[in-house]
C-alpha cells in the first residue's frame, strides 16, 4: 500500500501520524483548488468545499493547521483544524476545532484520514495545543482518543441535541487539563452558523 505523506515539501518526517515519506509542512494559497477539490468529491456537495474556503480566508480562524495527505504524488486528503478559544476558561487553555476532514472516496478506509488526525493532533500537542474538538461520528473519532465532550463540561458553540451529545467530543493533549477546565467552546466566523452543528 501506498503511505500517505503531508504537503507541501517543507522538510523531513515530522514525527507525527503519518508513516513514510512525510514531507511536512503547510497547505498553501498554490494548494486551494486541489482542497477544495478533495472535499467536493468526498462529499458529493459544495457545501464543504464551500466552508474549507472561508475557514482558510477566515482571519478569526487563525491559528490555523491545514494539511494534505499525498499518495503517490497525487493529494487525496485533507484535514482543517481551526481556532477554538474556550469562553470562561480558568486558567486559559488553547484549544482547535478539527473541521473539516475529507479524503477522495478511491482512497477511503486506506487509513489516510486517521492518519491525518495523528498528525495534526502531533503538530499540535508540539505547538502546546491543550485540546481538540469535533463534532464528528461517535463510531469514528473514539479511535483515535476522542471523548464526549457535553460531560466534562465543555460546551459546543450551538446546542447539540441530546441524541447526538456523542457526537460532540474532545481530545486532551496534555495531561491535567481535563478536568480543571470547562466553559463554551467559540468558533472561527465562517462555522457561527447553527446549521453547521447539527450532526
């Protein structure tokens, strides 16, 4: 099988979640159509490709952490974690919002999407990021260390139905935090939308 690698060629491996030639670095300004491709295709819609363009134009976003999986010289991944600053938080976290993640549908269940959660959640935790959030399959972010969010105290920007309280999660990148902390989680501009938080 194919490993999947970050792009652009920035450097060596960076350590983090995906395996092989990981090349590191940023997506850029030059990536865009390729992204917003990736996700018209792994959703069959614009309206994610639509809301991956504005985070990325989206000051409010920033810090931003936008990588691309790369198979074979060909980009069929993409992950977007965003700015989550936690309202009435003490002592003061920083926190992202993993938002959104897609991969092309030929090269689903190959790993590249987990692989890509590694290595943002290992870009991050070496950043000093404390937390991460999703709202996102039950069945699918567990794996990779994700827990619900709704009982440890931490708020979604808008309401989640209680069928879906399993769908909001978190994961702690370091330990201690959990547990100290709790409040709202805000959002980038482009995701204040209550339609974006229905699951």
């Amino acid at each position: 099988m194919p490993t999947p690698s970050t792009g652009p060629s920035t450097g060596g491996n960076s350590g983090g979640g995906l395996p092989g030639r990981a090349r590191g670095g940023y997506t850029t300004a030059s990536d865009l159509d390729t992204v917003l491709a990736i996700h018209r295709h792994a959703f069959g819609e614009e309206d994610e490709a639509h809301l991956t363009r504005d985070l990325l134009g989206d000051p409010s976003a920033a810090p931003r952490l936008s990588l691309l999986a790369v198979i074979d010289d060909r980009a069929v991944g993409h992950i977007l974690f965003t700015a989550a600053p936690l309202a009435g938080a003490e002592p003061p976290v920083s926190a992202r919002l993993l938002a959104p993640l897609a991969v092309e549908p030929d090269a689903q269940g190959r790993g590249v999407g987990q692989a890509l959660i590694d290595e943002g959640l290992g870009r991050l935790a070496r950043d000093g990021v404390d937390l991460v959030f999703v709202l996102g399959h039950p069945g699918y972010y567990p794996r990779r260390g994700f827990v619900p969010a709704g009982r440890l105290g931490f708020e979604a920007p808008y309401p989640i139905p209680e069928k879906d309280a399993g769908a909001w999660m978190v994961r702690a990148l370091r330990d201690g935090v959990i547990g100290t902390v709790a409040g709202r989680v805000c959002c980038a501009d482009a995701l204040d939308r209550p339609e974006y938080w229905r699951e």
